[in-house]
C-alpha cells in the first residue's frame, strides 16, 4: 500500500459519477496497491442527476438504483460536496492542485434546437424543460406551461424522451397521485385539458429510436389509445433497411407498432398517435398570439453515402393545428471553463475517457470524462456503468508504477480542500445535509402514500440541509 491516498474529484452526482466513484473505491478496496479518496462536487444540493430529475415518475423502479449509489456514498473514502459548481466556486486549476485528478461527469444538461421559424412561441417547450419541470428540478420549478389552452400537443422525436413526454400528459391524475411528480406539475397536470399527443418522427419505425419496453409500456395506458395508421407505417417500411432488419430491438419495435396499427381502439377519451417520415418546418402562431399548429414536410428515406437511411423532404406539405409542441430531439453538453470542449459533438474529447488537449490531440494527465459529457447523450442508466469502467481503468493504468501518471497537486489534502470550498459557499451541502433532505422529502409523501414529497426550491433544501 502507499502511504498517501490518491484523491479524485468527481464532478457531477448522476449514474456516471456515481459509477466512476464506486469502481475507484472498489479498486482499492482488499490490498491493492492504490488507495483512491473520492470527493463528488455537485451543482445542486442534491445527488443522483437525471435518476432524480430525468426519470419519469412513474418508473420508481428505475429511480431505486440510487440504493447501488447510496452504497458508494457511505464508503468513508467517498465525500458529497454539493452546492458547488465547478468553474463558479472552484476553477479547474484548483481542482488539479488539490486532486490527482478530475473527473467530468457533467451529462447533457441542454435541449437540442429545431432551429426553424416560430420555435419561440409561447407554447413551444423543450422536452428537458417539461422533464425537469416534472421532476420538480430547481431550474425548471418556474415554467409556464399552459395545459389548459392546448387540445393537442405534439411532440417532435422517436425516441425514449418522446414516448416519456407524451405518457406523463395522458396519464390519469389517480395515476400521477401516488407518484413522486412535483406538487407544482401534478397540480397544473391534473387540470390538463390535453386529449391527444401526436409523436413525430422524421424517420420510419424502423429507424425510431425507443427501446421496446418503453414503446410496449404506451399500449398498456389506462386511460389512452395508441393510434397508428397502416398505410403510413406501409409507407415506411416500404425501404429496405439492412442495419435495422440486423438489429433485435428495431425489429421489435416494428412488431409492436404493426401491432398498434392493427388493434381497434378501446374508446378511451385520450390518444397518443405515432406519425411517421414527417419534420417540421415551422410553428405557426394561432389568433392569440401562442402556438396554433405545427407545420411540417412529408420526408421520403434515401440511402446516405455511407449506407444509413436519411429523411428528404418531399414537396408534400402537412399542418397539425396544436397549442403545445415539445422538441424532443436528443440533449446537449455544455462547455465547462477551463476544460476542452468539442462543439461540434458537444462532448469532452477524449479517447477512452482520457481529456485530450485539443491543439496536440494527446491526454491531459489527470483529467478524465464519463457519461454523456464523454460519449454524448445516448444509453440506459446501466450503460455508465460499463462507461465508467473504461475511465476508471484509464485511471488505473495511468497511476499505475509504468503509466502514463496523474496530476501532480501542490496540496492533495482533504482537509484544505473542503475548507477552500467552505469558503468559497459557506452553503455547501454535505451528504448528511443531504441524507436531511431526503428525510424530509420521504416523511411529507408517506401521509399521501407517495415515494417523497421534492423540495423544488434550492433555498428550501438548504434550510432543510441546515436542520433549520
Ligand atoms: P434519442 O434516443 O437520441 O432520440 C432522439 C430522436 O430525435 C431520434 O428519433 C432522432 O431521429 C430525432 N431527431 C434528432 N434530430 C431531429 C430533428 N432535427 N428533427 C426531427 N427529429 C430529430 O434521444 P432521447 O429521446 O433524448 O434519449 C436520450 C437517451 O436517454 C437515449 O439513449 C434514451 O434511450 C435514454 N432514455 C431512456 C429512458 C428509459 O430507459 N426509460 C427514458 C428516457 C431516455 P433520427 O434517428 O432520425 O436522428
């Protein structure tokens, strides 16, 4: 064993980081010859990312993966900064001084733009935004969502997001109830006059990125109707495509969706319709000045260059009359100070999860990416573990007597640190602030039989964290 630790700062509490700091911590563990400390800086005074403030919440299954994090969590070789944002409290230089490295697990918090005509209407949402707002995530408590004007929304996207977006506006307020869905969003939800979301895809169902479950878990709605229209899924899968024909999941998406088209409906008051080969081209206000319909381009598949099937627009032209739309059309990362960044993919660069310096293309020692801010926003919860794998072995092979080497800090001691970042916000959120919170939140939903009842105000977590 060294006689000194060698201490990681995390950055980012989701699946990712929780990973990455449990494989380092297991990694030390029973007599090997590195012993890793793992300090996690988080923005929020909470933990666990998009398991908290992504997943929907009626999948509280899902959300009990947080028991694996809570594990790593109370390691006494693992600690919780949260209420610390990175480049704002503590630059990067300072990290690398204090830690012999840095891991980014920042995610994708951003929504991807349309970029067309009419995308700032009132009315007009990204789906991040109705997620975390949902969710009952901090930025998003505010949002106007106005559920009362709109009949109709649409939503833009096939994928997970999508199909997440369009069962959270259909399901039953008895279904919502026993749920962790912010008070604010089940009060505005239950009052919903919405009856019929469209999903939109630019492509066929065979290209649709849902995963089956997902896509299943639609036609098993209580209280809506899945419609599908079998000339326009004919249409679709009229054009051969070899590299979904190859792939299990597609395949059974088809079958699903063929299954949609065939069934007769059960008369239920809400409907939750998949279109197929359309994109929109505009958002066009209604008399009021809002959201009044959604323009959009039938698209035909063509072979690209490198054999994928892409959507041309053809000359045939559509109009949804809808008070809401949702883009729902993939998430972004966001630059961190200091740190490389890739605008093009907007992710970290990086090979294997290793930083690399943009101008040489080589690793920057001691920094390293995982999750979505390394890879982009693709995959399940599960997927990060694997990811996290791949950087902590990074990690490993580059501490290791022959690698590559860390950072080499000035001060690697967890005492300075955590008084550089007290002093830097005197409201810093330890893990036992945070397990108050989650106290707190778990005792205001058991009278109304719900997981929790979410703070959705920073000010009201940091009384709580507080004890006050
Ligand atoms: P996604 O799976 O990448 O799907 C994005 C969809 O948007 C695709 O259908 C894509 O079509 C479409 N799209 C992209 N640009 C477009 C444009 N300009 N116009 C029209 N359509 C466009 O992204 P996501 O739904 O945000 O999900 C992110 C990740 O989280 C996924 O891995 C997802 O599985 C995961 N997730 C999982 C769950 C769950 O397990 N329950 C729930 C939510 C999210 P093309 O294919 O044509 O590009």
């Amino acid at each position: 064993m060294t006689d000194s630790p060698t201490r990681i700062a995390v950055i980012g509490s989701g699946p990712a980081g929780f990973y990455t700091a449990g494989h380092l911590l297991k990694s030390g563990a029973g007599g090997h010859s590195i012993d890793f400390e793992v300090d996690m800086l988080e923005r929020l005074p909470t933990p666990w990312g998009l398991v908290r403030s992504g997943v929907a919440p009626d999948h509280p299954k899902i959300k009990s993966v947080t028991r694996v994090y809570e594990k790593t969590a109370a390691n006494p070789r693992f600690r919780f900064f949260g209420n610390v944002a990175f480049g704002e409290h503590v630059s990067r230089a300072e990290l690398l001084s204090h830690y012999h490295a840095i891991v980014y697990a920042t995610g994708s918090p951003l929504d991807r733009p349309l970029s067309i005509p009419g995308e700032d209407l009132p009315g007009s949402h990204a789906a991040t935004e109705f997620v975390g707002w949902y969710n009952g995530h901090p930025d998003h408590t505010d949002l106007e969502l106005d559920l009362l004007a709109a009949e109709r929304a649409v939503v833009i996207g096939n994928g997970n997001v999508a199909i997440d977006v369009a069962r959270m506006l259909v399901l039953a307020p008895s279904e919502l109830a026993p749920t962790d869905t912010a008070d604010h969003a089940l009060e505005v939800l239950a009052r919903s006059r919405v009856s019929e979301v469209v999903i939109v895809g630019r492509r066929g169902p065979a290209q649709a990125a849902f995963t089956n479950p997902e896509l299943l878990e639609l036609g098993e709605l209580s209280g809506a109707d899945v419609v599908v229209d079998p000339a326009e899924l004919d249409r679709a899968l009229a054009v051969h495509d070899a590299a979904a024909e190859a792939d299990i999941t597609s395949r059974r998406n088809v079958e699903i969706l063929r299954s949609y088209a065939s069934r007769p409906l059960a008369g239920h008051t809400k409907r939750i319709v998949l279109r197929f080969l359309l994109s929109p081209t505009a958002l066009a206000p209604g008399a009021d000045g809002r959201l009044g319909a959604v323009e959009l381009v039938r698209n035909e598949l063509v072979t690209d260059s490198d054999g994928k099937l892409r959507a041309q627009a053809t000359g045939e032209h559509e109009r949804i009359p809808a008070g809401l739309v949702f883009r729902a059309i993939g998430y972004r990362g966001i630059p961190l100070p200091g740190v490389p960044f890739d605008e093009r993919r907007a992710i970290i660069p990086n090979a294997g999860g290793r930083v690399l310096d943009p101008s040489t293309g080589t690793p920057l020692p001691g920094e390293y990416a995982v999750g979505w801010i390394k890879r982009g926003p693709s995959g399940v919860i599960g997927t990060n573990k694997k990811d996290a794998q791949e950087t902590v072995d990074a990690i490993l092979a580059d501490s290791s007597p022959d690698g590559e080497g860390l950072s080499r800090p000035d001060s690697p001691d967890a005492a300075a640190v955590e008084q550089l970042l007290r002093e830097r916000q005197p409201e810093l959120v330890t893990y036992d602030g945070w397990a108050s919170i989650d106290r707190h939140e778990r005792a205001l939903g058991e009278s109304s039989g719900r997981p929790r009842v979410k703070l959705t105000r920073i000010e009201e977590m940091l009384r709580v964290a507080a004890g006050d």
